[in-house]
C-alpha cells in the first residue's frame, strides 16, 4: 500500500521548493570543500605522490541533452555534475537537480499523487557515490531529495560499504546517524535503519550491499508532528551528519598500507554496486524513466571493477 503524504498549499509551494534547492546547493559546496580537504591531508601511501585532486563541475539542463527522450515522461530543468579523480577518492560524484514536468501515464502510476496532478512533478535534491583509492576506506553513498506531484514529501539517507570490515567504522556510522535520528523523533533510527537494510539487499546474491544506515522516504510529518519545517530541519541534518562522520572514517584510514589481495578483493566487491545500481534502485529508475540526464544518473558506477 502507498504511503499518504498531505499537498503542499500551491500558495507556499515556490517559497518551499526554493528553500529545499538552495539548501542541496549548499550541502553540495560544503561536501566537495570537505572532500578537497581530504585529498590535500593524505601523508602516506602508494598514491601520496599523486598531485591532490580537485572537482571539475558540469551544468546540465534537459533542452540541452543530445540524448533521446524515450521514457514518456516529459522532463524539464537540469542540474550541475561535480566529480573528482584523486589520490584519496578514486572517483567521486556530487550530483544536484532541481527538476520538473509531467510523467508518463504508466510511471505515474508508481508515484504517490501524481495521477491526481495529472502528471505533473517537480524534484530537487543531491545524490554522491564515492568510490576509494585504498581498500581500507569505505565506499559511501548519500543522498536528500523533495519531490512533488499533488502531494509532497522528503526523503533520502546515507549507507557505508566497507571493502574489509572494520567494526569500529561500523559503530561509529551507525551510532552518528542514530544521534542524528534522536534528534528529531526518538522512533526514526530503529525504523530508518530496518528500511535500509531491507532496500540495500540483493535478492540475486542473498547478500547485503553494504552493513546499512538509514534510508527514508515519503516523509511528510502532519502539521502536529512539526510539518513541513520539521522534515526539511530533519533532511538537513541527514545531510551533515554524513559530512561529518564519514570525513572522520576518511581521515582514521587514508594513510594506511594496503596489499594487492585487498585492493583486488575491492574491484570484486563493487560489483556489487553495479549490480545494485542497474537492477534495483529506485533513484536510478526513476531518472531513466524521467528522461533525466545519463552521464548524472550512471554516476554511481566505478571507475574499475572485476566479477571473479
């Protein structure tokens, strides 16, 4: 059964979309500062020689795309691509959009009230997958978003991969984002945390993608539980708990020595994501079937990886 979400008056629609945008846009600058910070701290290690890297940004927007429209949605609006290849992040992408227009009858279907709009929509939000040098720091993924049709709603959260296990990296992700859930509703943590479990999981594999966080979606709290201020306060903060903690896993391993078999058992690992990605996930499903750009939605995928 779909989850209900209460409209947004039109009225206060603009106002509350330009907030959410402006916010992903400086959510984004505060990542990419921070993840450049990064590559200038590494001391150590096979790639210390390497010059640090840096983003390279790229604006897009739908009337410029050379590529084909072939999902039946109509698709207006673009976004910015950040990316960085450097010597602590192998490759890393911050993606922005802020998009609207109207969804084909069948995908609308799938979409809490937007065959009640007739289609139409409206989305803004950021969406990173990092991919590492060294074994030994985890790969992470994040992401916030604010959709609307006749109905309104946030949702998003972040999620560790580790390529070797390491318990107190483990702990300390989840025991961030269970900070970060308590407060704003003592329930969240315990539920988010369920959500993403159940979401980052290959069936084909009978396996988990990662060891989770949370995950969260058609968060649209009623005027009693704080309304539309507490959610949009809640995404925030979603949003710098991730900078914030995985900064420090960064930090704890990124000078560290790794041998050949680590970094091999890496390339067969990410595998994983790249079967994730193209099977199952619902954000990247949702830009193929909005027409939304190629090159931002396939982002997440590795720059190397081997299937043993």
């Amino acid at each position: 059964m779909k989850p209900q979400v209460k409209t947004i008056d039109k009225a206060d629609r603009t106002d509350l979309q330009k907030t959410a945008a402006a916010w992903f846009r400086d959510l984004r600058d505060q990542i990419c500062q921070g993840f450049e910070d990064l590559e200038d701290a590494l001391r150590a290690g096979p790639k210390a020689a390497l010059p640090a890297g840096r983003f390279a940004r790229k604006p897009w927007s739908r009337e410029s795309l050379e590529q084909p429209n072939h999902s039946g949605s109509d698709l207006t609006g673009g976004g910015e691509i950040s990316l960085m290849r450097g010597r602590v992040f192998e490759k890393v992408g911050v993606n922005i959009s802020e998009v609207y227009g109207t969804f084909s009858p069948e995908f609308a279907k799938q979409i809490p009230g937007a065959e009640e709009s007739g289609g139409a929509f409206w989305a803004s939000g950021i969406s990173l997958v990092a991919h590492m040098q060294s074994p030994l720091v985890p790969a992470v993924h994040m992401n916030t978003r604010m959709i609307c049709t006749s109905k309104s709603w946030f949702g998003g959260g972040a999620d560790l991969t580790p390529m070797v296990p390491d318990d107190k990296d483990t702990a300390d992700f989840h025991a961030a984002f269970k900070a970060c859930c308590d407060r704003h509703n003592p329930g969240y943590y315990k539920e988010y945390k369920e959500w993403c479990d159940r979401y980052f999981f290959l069936p084909h594999r009978n396996e988990p993608r990662g060891i989770g966080g949370i995950f969260y979606d058609y968060l649209d709290s009623s005027d009693k539980g704080g309304g539309w201020d507490a959610d949009f306060a809640f995404t925030q903060d979603v949003g710098r708990t991730f900078l914030d903690i995985y900064q420090q896993l960064v930090r704890r391993s990124l000078d560290k020595p790794w041998t050949a078999e680590q970094r091999e058992h890496q390339l067969i690992r990410r595998g994983r994501y790249v079967e994730f990605s193209l099977l199952y996930d619902r954000g990247t499903q949702f830009g193929l079937k909005t027409g939304g750009n190629t090159e931002a939605i396939l982002m997440s995928m590795p720059p190397e990886v081997k299937w043993p």
